[in-house]
C-alpha cells in the first residue's frame, strides 16, 4: 500500500491568508484543492511538500461570476459543476466538454478547474511508484538525470495532460494569480512552457484564483478527446476548436488548439488563420487540419504508437471543425471511442 508523507496541515479562510501562507513558505508549500492528482503524486513521492495548503474553505474560489462582458470563474469550481451547468454552452461548449471528459464522475465531484489547469505533465516513465522509477535510476523529472524519452536530451518530455487548458485556450482565457506582493493577470497561452519539469510560469507563492473569459457571444467551440479507455484515462490526443460565424457561414473568427501533443498545449495558429473569411466547407477544414497536424510532434511517452497519434491529429482537427459548421458527427465520436479499445 502507497502511504503519503508526513506533512502540516493548513486551512485558510481568506484568499489573502492563503497567499501569507505560500508567501511564507514558499516551495515548501502546494495548495490543495481536490487533490485527485497532487495526492497520488506524494504517494509516489513526485511531490513532496512539507505543508499541504486546502483552498477549500475560501468561498470566493468556488463562485461563478456571468456579466454581458464575460465570466470570472473560480478556481476551485468542481469539473462536474461546469459539466453539468447549462450555461456553459454554445460559446462555451468547448469547456463543458472537457470537463466532464476527465476521468470518472467520482473524480469529477472532487478536482476543480484550477488543479486541472495547473495538472502535471505525465510520462510513461514518470507515472510509476517510487520502487519502479528507482529501478531505472529514475529520470530527468524526478530524482534522476535521464529523460528515459530521449536520453539524448536535456530537456524533460512529459506531456502536457490537462483537459480544460486546451478547451480554455482556445476561449482566449486569462487566469488570475494572486501571490502576497500583489496580483496579476496572464493569458491562458502565456502559463503554460514546453519544458516537462518547468510547464508552468505560475510561482510557488501564487495561487491560481480565477479563470477570465471575455464574452464569447456569436462563437461555438468543441472539445474531442483521445484516449484508450472511454473514461478514467489522461488524453493521449486532444483538439478545442472555437469559431464565429457570419450568417453566411463564412468565419470571422477562429481557434485551434492541440493538447497531449507536446509538454504544453499548442495553439494551432497557421491553421486557424486559414479559416478566415471563408465558409467553412471540406476544402477549408482539410486545409486547417492538415496545418495543424503539422505542429504535433507527440513522442513515446504515453499510450498508443507516436506516429498514429500525429496521423490522428488531422482528423480529430476535421471532426472538431465539421461539428462547428453543424454536422452530426455523433458517430465519430462513437467509433474512435471503439477504435481505441480494439
């Protein structure tokens, strides 16, 4: 049985006493909020803070905020909560989507959006228990000095595995952190690195309060994800794509992002920006998802072969597009939740 190390507890009732207690100690400290990734990882000692912060008890962290202008979302609103709320559609489908794409319903009742936005990388490697990793001297991410990856590397390659990063990315999301000295406020795009240790700018003093979105009225957005099983499983592949229409259908706005294809999510700008001024018919949408594919270089760090998963990426792009334009691609959906199990 994997037992978690000795650690200090911490409550705090205010979002101004939590940062005094990150501000004091420092990397010492990890906020908790759901805790469905951050307390497996201490199990395996990837993560081992001497003090556990909750943010459970700061009620502003789980309040919704819908204005003409936008939305303010807190931190520690549960993924089954966005999942099951009407409002997060249209515009925000994509984000409704991811959300209730994340492991199991269980799973959901507890993680929040926050810890999913900040979620670790993972590695085939990586993500074993302490006795395996040590077993092959363990690796550039922890402990080691080798990314088992690509050993020829200096740079750690675990994937990016979050599921609403994508989704809110390709809303245009901005996050507020708030730390002691003050606050501030980043775009979704701009937090994430394409480093496997280093994934995140946000800093150990800072908490993660608030997801921003400006208002998304006239857009749709989609989520597809890809992975072995049809639920519990991190996404081996993943595509948000967001677009405004005109009443020609012709696009005025557009954004794609891949997931789970790199140590960050990776904004599919090139692609995106084909789209605009044109309908978005079969010519238009191979176009964008064979410029999108391009930037996917997954490696062998997760599940399924690395050069199917490159392959794939095209068509996850296709079908993301060709349900903002309407079509019933149900099916599709169905059929890669089968092709994966066989």
């Amino acid at each position: 049985m994997m037992r978690l190390p000795v650690f200090e507890f911490r409550a705090p009732r205010t979002l101004q006493e939590a940062a005094r207690i990150l501000d004091g100690e420092r990397a010492n400290a990890m906020p908790l909020a759901g805790g469905t990734d951050l307390l497996p990882n201490m199990k395996r000692r990837q993560q081992v803070p001497r003090t556990l912060m909750s943010l459970r008890h700061i009620q502003s962290l789980s309040d919704i905020e819908l204005s003409p202008s936008g939305l303010r979302l807190g931190a520690c609103l549960t993924l089954a909560a966005i999942a099951g709320d009407p409002r997060f559609r249209n515009g925000l489908t994509a984000l409704a989507q991811a959300a209730s794409l994340v492991a199991t319903p269980q799973i959901r009742n507890l993680a929040t959006l926050g810890g999913n936005v900040c979620l670790d990388t993972r590695c085939n490697y990586y993500d074993q228990s302490y006795e395996w990793r040590k077993s092959i001297n363990f690796c550039l991410k922890k402990d080691g000095t080798t990314c088992w990856v690509a050993p020829g590397s200096s740079k750690c390659m675990a994937v990016s595995s979050t599921d609403t990063g994508p989704a809110l990315m390709a809303l245009g999301a901005r996050v507020r952190l708030v730390s002691h000295s003050g606050e501030r406020e980043v775009l979704l795009s701009d937090l994430y690195n394409n480093d496997g240790i280093d994934y995140i700018k946000r800093r150990p003093d800072e908490i993660l309060a608030e997801v921003l979105l400006d208002s998304l009225q006239g857009w749709k957005s989609t989520y597809w994800k890809l992975r072995r099983r049809g639920s519990f499983d991190f996404p081996v592949l993943s595509v948000a794509a967001a677009a405004r229409l005109s009443r020609d259908k012709v696009v005025e706005g557009a954004h794609i992002v891949v997931g789970a294809a790199a140590c960050q999510p990776l904004a599919a700008r090139e692609a995106a920006n084909s789209l605009l001024g044109r309908p978005l018919n079969q010519p238009a949408i191979e176009e964008a998802a064979a410029l999108a594919a391009r930037i996917a270089k997954p490696l062998d760090n997760t599940d399924f072969d690395m050069t199917w998963r490159k392959r794939v990426t095209a068509e996850f792009v296709g079908y993301a597009l060709r349900e903002l334009r309407g079509d019933d691609v149900r099916s599709e959906r169905e059929s890669f939740t089968r092709y994966a199990f066989d």
